[in-house]
C-alpha cells in the first residue's frame, strides 16, 4: 500500500475475462465496494466467484485466497436469503462491512452481532455521496445527516458492536453550527453491473431498473488506483453504443465479466426482467383487484388522509409500499409524484424484491443525486416504517429485539422532510385483528410492545425534529399521535377501541391524551373505496 493506496493488480491482455479470472484482481486486506440495491444492479456473478475463490482456497488450509476484505455498499443488497452479499458471509473473508442497510443479508448480519467482524451502519445517502467525495480527492463530506442519532459519534457513530472502534465520522463546527464529517477512504476494487459492454469497455444500463451509483463508485475506485469490474449481459462492437446511453466511461473499466447463466444477471431478485421497469414500454391501465381490508390496509388509508394533490412522496419499506397500491385504487396516483430512494421519480413503486424500481417511472436518477434531492428539502411528505416509538417520540428502526436492520434511507429522509408519517401496526409479533362493520376486532395481540420508555437506538430523533418544526404522525390500526415538544399525543382512536385496555395498558408509557381526542374517519374501517381523488381536489380547491 502506498499513501493509502494498494499498487493494482493485474490480468495480463485482454478486458474481457471470466468472473473467477476478475475476482483474482482482489487483494487481503483491500476495500471492496459493491453496487446494488436490492437485486437491481447487484453483479451476482461476480459475487458468486469471489465466494468460490474463498472457499477453494480457504485460509484454514491453504491461505491463498482474498482475506479479511472491508466490505462497503450503500443500498441493501440480498434477498434475505442466499443472494446478494449473502455469498459473502464466511468467516476470514471480511474482516469489516460498512454498509447502508443489512436487512436482507441474514447471514452478515450473524457475523456482525455475533463479534466476529466489525460491523458500522452509515445512512445510505451518505455513502452513496461519499463514493463522489473519494472520486474527487475531497478529505470527506460534510453533512447534518445522522446527527442525534445513533450514528452521531456523541452516541455510537454508527458502530454495531464491541469490536467496532473505528472512527469514521466527527463531529465538526461551521459558524457555531454542528454537522458531521464522515471521512473519505481509497477504493481498491468495485464490482458493478451493467447491461451491454463495447470492445472498449463502454457500459450501458438499458436493461436496469435503476443506475444507482454505478458511475460514483466507478470514478472513485479507479482515481484511488483500483480495479473496476463490470458484470454485463451482452457485448457490442467498438464505438457502436450510443454516447448518450453509456453510464460507465471504458475510460474507469479495467474488466468486463459476461454473466454465466441468466438467473445471476436477473433484473430484480424477482424479476428476470421487465420492460416498464427498464422504460422500454410504458404498462396499459390494468383494472387491479382491490386488496383485502385488514390492519396494514386500515393503516395505509389513515395515513393517506394526510396526503395533498402535487405531494411529492417518498414511502418506506414495509407497509408504506401499500400506499402505491391505494393510491391506484383510489385513483389518485396522478395527483401526486411517488419516489424511491435509489433513483425513481413518478410512477407506481414496486414492492417486496422488486422494490427501487417503477412501474412508468418519469425519471430514473443517479441515487447520489436523488439523495441531493431529499437532503435539500424537496420532498413535501414520507410516509415510513417504525418498530420502536419511545417516551420522547424517538424512532428506532435500525436495530430492535435483537434484529439488525440497518437504516438504510431512513435518516436522510427522515430528517429533511417537512411532513412525516410513521406507520406501524401498534403492537409487534404473531397477532390476528380483523376489520368488520366498519370497526377493528382484536382477536390475537401481538406480544412485543412498540411504544416503550427508550428505543435501543436513535434512528429519528424526535427533539430535533421539533426544533425543525418538522409535522410528525405516528399512524397506527387503533390510534394516531402527534408529535408535540414533550412527545406522542394521542388524537385519534379507532372506533369501539378502548382506551385504557386497547392502548395505555400496552404502552410503557403513559403518552399526553388531547382533550379534543376523536375518532378515525370512519372511511378508514368501509369495504368501500375512501373516495379520496375529492378530498385531494377539494384542498386546493378544484
């Protein structure tokens, strides 16, 4: 290593080589960044050969293969399973992850709460940004992204467990003012996807849902003097794809891998591919089934009363992704622009492993730059997950009840929007509540409280959103609260719910009660449509 940077290794000849030949680029001890999100744009190839140099040469034995990597991605990567960054997970092979979001990589997660590696969760914006800052040379990147939260170095700077002391984040002051610098690192070698790759190393992402931040981390690893390794599904001749279209300059690409079977070069986790996630086709009106009304559905449309015509949206993973759904059903999609925090503007999000793309998205963004977006304000609402509300109105949906989740957009977003809206079934774990004659039955309550005195960690820090003079909701099935300079109060209960027993007996704290407490709207709790497309109008007065 020479100031900071490792001397590249390379393979003699030709760009274009095999998936086992690019892995052999990767030396121990090295930083390896892989872009993804999800399924979207993740080289499963690629990682599948650096799994398989591991374990062929295992360094129990043998000691010859890549070893104790730091692993650094922005958007979660993995399908809670055995893909993504799940090939990773073997002992010796990584030795630190910083990432962005670990819910869907199981078998990391166990190596990180387990003490076996370090472990840092960063807010997805800000690596994503950062891969921009290494590109340039620039020290770091200043931002108020993550302060009062856990990652905050006055609280954990984002380390998930003992063995994690480094310190990748200060706190800093500019004209008496706080922010967070989150230092700059070299990159040795980056694995990425792209759709079709010239005789130059030219990358298109026609095929892709999403560009992410393909070409940032490009950039930065191939100006810190590391190796760029592209994973694509087609080659072209020399100079015959359209300039316009190249996302990846040959310029940043040491080598171009062919993916070995489709099923590691599929679209989404979900999806082999699909020509209105890609922009190819633009999808029909289909006349969609409308979904069953039970508590997440009950949930959604409470939150979606909230909602005004020209809302420009950002919902979260979990329930929120129903709202796409409601508001196709309720007709209202177009009075609203709906985003995704990799990249998508407009169109209907998608959900479960598909979720980053869009059905007719209008826009498809660099994520860096979407982040830009949310950051500087421009989103008018979020509609977001939440596993713990605490005494104060704190959030915590990063690491709970013993689960790593990471907080993926969440602080980002959280932190910048104007008007935000928590949603959440009120208690968490196997429960069965029905939604009848217009009114909720509690059949089966769900055993783990979600109100409690102090979440296990900060992912939204309710005092500083009060200081931001940020709108803040807490929708549940039986009750809402408001967010107000001495916590939650409750506003709205569900009809027929009862207070003490329904509620306060299942919190673990006794939350303000507004004298003027009401009802959910009744529309809520009906089989039939809310109507909302007149609510909207009617706002603006149309």
């Amino acid at each position: 290593m020479r100031n900071g940077f490792i001397t590249k290794r390379t393979i003699p000849g030709t760009k274009f080589v095999t998936a086992a030949e690019a892995v052999l680029c990767i030396d121990s001890g090295s930083t390896l960044v892989t872009g993804g999100f999800i399924g979207s744009g993740f080289p499963e190839s690629l990682a599948i050969a650096l799994e398989q140099l591991f374990l062929e040469n295992n360094p129990l034995s043998s000691s010859k293969g890549p070893t104790g990597l730091t692993l650094v991605y922005a958007g979660g990567q993995g399908d809670a399973g055995e893909r993504g960054l799940n090939h990773l997970a073997h002992p010796g092979l990584l030795s630190c992850i910083i990432g962005g979001h670990w819910g869907l990589i199981p078998k990391l997660q166990q190596l990180a709460v387990s003490n076996q590696i370090e472990a840092y969760n960063l807010p997805q914006g800000v690596i994503s940004q950062l891969f921009r800052d290494i590109a340039a040379h620039r020290p770091g990147l200043i931002t108020q992204v993550g302060l009062g939260t856990f990652v905050d170095p006055r609280q954990r700077g984002g380390s998930l467990n003992e063995r994690s002391k480094r310190a990748l984040l200060e706190l800093i002051k500019i004209d008496d003012t706080d922010y967070l610098f989150y230092k700059a690192f070299p990159v040795h070698t980056c694995l990425l996807r792209g759709t079709s790759a010239d005789e130059r190393g030219n990358i298109t992402m026609e095929r892709e849902a999403l560009t992410l931040d393909s070409l940032s981390i490009a950039m930065a690893t191939h100006n810190s003097g590391g190796n760029v390794i592209v994973q694509v599904e087609r080659l072209a001749k020399g100079g015959s794809l359209k300039s316009r279209e190249v996302q990846i300059p040959g310029i940043l690409v040491d080598y171009v891998v062919l993916a070995e079977r489709p099923e590691y070069h599929m679209q989404t986790f979900a999806e082999p591919y699909s020509a209105v996630f890609s922009g190819e086709l633009l999808a029909p009106p289909v006349n969609q089934h409308k979904s069953a009304l039970d508590s997440k559905k009950v949930i959604v449309r409470r939150a979606a009363l909230e909602l005004c015509a020209h809302d420009i949206v950002n919902l979260g993973v979990g329930i929120p992704e129903g709202l796409a759904k409601l508001a196709d059903e309720e007709n209202i999609d177009d009075l609203m622009t709906l985003t995704a925090e990799p990249g998508v503007i407009g169109g209907i999000p998608a959900s479960g492993l598909n979720f980053g793309a869009a059905t007719n998205a209008e826009a498809i963004l660099d994520q860096p730059y979407q982040f830009d977006f949310y950051d500087g304000g421009g989103l008018d609402i979020a509609i977001l997950g939440m596993a713990q509300v605490d005494v104060k109105g704190n959030v915590n949906v990063s690491l709970f009840n013993g689960h790593l989740a990471g907080a993926g957009g969440f602080i980002s977003i959280s932190q910048n929007t104007q008007r935000l809206i928590f949603v959440g079934t009120f208690c968490a774990g196997v429960q069965e509540i029905n939604v009848t004659s217009g009114k909720l039955e509690i059949k089966l309550e769900g055993k783990t409280k979600k109100f409690i005195k102090a979440v296990e960690q900060i992912t939204f820090n309710a005092e500083l959103a009060v200081a931001r003079n940020q709108s803040v909701l807490y929708v549940t099935e039986r009750c809402v609260f408001r967010l107000t300079a001495v916590g939650p109060e409750l506003i709205e209960i569900a009809p027929e719910i009862d207070l003490d027993n329904d509620i306060l007996a299942l919190m673990d704290f006794k939350p303000s009660v507004s004298p003027y407490l009401k009802n959910m709207d009744m529309r809520i709790f009906s089989q039939i449509p809310m109507r909302l497309r007149k609510d909207l109008l009617n706002k603006h007065g149309f």
